[in-house]
C-alpha cells in the first residue's frame, strides 16, 4: 500500500509540474514513470489542493495524486 511520507507540521513534500497543455502533462509523466522526481517543495493538504486545479502533484511516497488521494491525507 502507498503511503505519503508526512514531515513535521503536516507538511508533505512534492514535485509540481505544470500542465498548461498536453506536452507539458506528457513530460511530467515520463519522468515520473521514469522514476524522476523533484520533491522540492514542502506544502499542507490545503496547497496541494489549490495547485491541483492547474497543475499535476506527485507527493512523496505516493506518486502522481488526484483529488481522490488528497482526501486521505491528513
């Protein structure tokens, strides 16, 4: 089973790409099934879910997310 890795404060860390168009989603999903991540962010429930509107998510130890996921974070 997945699991997102929570640091301190309730903070998740987590690689956001864009996804203005359908190049920009194709890259960010190569690397990612490519295993190429850049945890470099360090955000709560509430910001992941804000970006989710405009842009693709992965979260550490869960991947890529959707809505779905974000409703079993903390």
């Amino acid at each position: 089973m997945r699991e997102a890795k929570l640091y301190e404060n309730n903070l998740y860390k987590c690689d956001i790409r864009s996804a203005e168009n359908l190049e920009k989603i194709y890259d960010a999903r190569r690397d990612w099934i490519n295993g190429s991540y850049s945890y470099d962010k360090l955000l709560c429930k509430d910001e992941i879910k804000n970006l989710l509107d405009c842009n693709l998510v992965a979260v550490e130890g869960l991947d890529e997310i959707n809505e779905e996921d974000l409703n079993k974070l903390i």
